[in-house]
C-alpha cells in the first residue's frame, strides 16, 4: 500500500512518503519519495474475459513476504541477473 503526499498545491505532483508492505504490514522505509528496501509492486487493470473486468488492483510485497509469495509457485517464476546482461 502506498500513502502519497502532495509536493505543490498548485499541480497534481505527488510522492509517495509511506509504504506498507500489504501481506505483513511492515512499513517500508521511504526517503524523498523512494523505497530504501527492495519492494515489489504490482499493478494490473482486469480486462474482459476476467470475473474482475474493470476493477483495478494494486499492492506492495517487502521482499521476505515476496520470496514466500514465490515459494510457493508451482511453476517456478523467471528471474534472470541483470548483472549478466
């Protein structure tokens, strides 16, 4: 879950100032509007052929929550070392 603070009144300009991981409830620490832990986020609009058509979902992970979340995959998720690339 992200919390966002409004930078100027005058526009619609917002950084986030809070992250709370949506599985454990641990706030992420956040410095000028930047994560300062790995977090994963995800954001998806369901489309037609879904019993969620048009609602739209989104949550943070902190990364103990995450590596638990792909533990217990079937299918193994993809990951590749971006170092190598």
């Amino acid at each position: 879950m992200r919390q966002y603070h409004h930078i100027k009144k005058t526009e619609e300009i917002k950084e986030i100032s809070k992250m709370i991981c949506n599985q454990c409830g641990k706030e992420i620490p956040v410095v000028n509007g930047q994560a300062r832990e790995g977090v994963f986020s995800a954001d998806v609009t369901w489309g037609y052929f879904s019993e969620k058509d048009g609602e739209r979902h989104s949550f943070e992970l902190c990364e103990k929550c995450y590596d638990a979340l792909l533990k217990g995959f079937r299918v193994p998720a993809e990951i590749e070392d971006d170092h190598l690339l």
